[in-house]
C-alpha cells in the first residue's frame, strides 16, 4: 500500500498516511478538525542500489566490451582456414 502525505492549510499540521490506492482521500484535519486537509506531491520513497541490472547496465561511462561494429577486412574470422561451424 502507497503511503501518502497530507498537509492541513489552517494549522500547518502535516502527516504520512498509508491508504490503498482505491481509498478516497482524506478531508479533514486529524489535528484540528478542519476541512481542506490535502494530499501533498512528495518525492517516491525507495532508490535502485546495487549491483543489479541498473546498475550495471544503463549508468554511462561503462568500458564493459561489447561486439565490434568494424567491417574492414581485418576483422575476418580467426578460423579461415574452413574448419569451425562458422563455414
């Protein structure tokens, strides 16, 4: 279940509140009663860490070797020669 963050405007009263997304927002002030007791916009609360697949795989700079696009002649197969399953 989210958990979301609501702030009355009358008293400054602010609160985090576990709700099911189905649940209809909550209107009044726990504090002082009031109406107007809004949800806020806040930042998620988790962060991707570690060693994982985002980690590891879409961060910029990485020097990880990957296939060579070059098409000169040079870069032929080592086994030339006819005797491997590339032939």
């Amino acid at each position: 279940m989210p958990i979301y963050e609501y702030r009355c405007p009358s008293c400054g009263f602010q609160k985090e509140h576990l709700q099911k997304m189905s649940d209809e927002p909550l209107s009044s002030c726990p504090s002082c009663g009031a109406t107007g007791y809004a949800k806020l916009l806040s930042a998620a609360g988790f962060q991707l860490k570690g060693t994982g697949w985002y980690a590891t795989d879409f961060k910029g700079g990485s020097t990880a070797s990957s296939p060579s696009t070059d098409s000169s002649p040079s870069s032929a197969p080592a086994c030339a020669g006819g005797g491997c399953a590339c032939h």
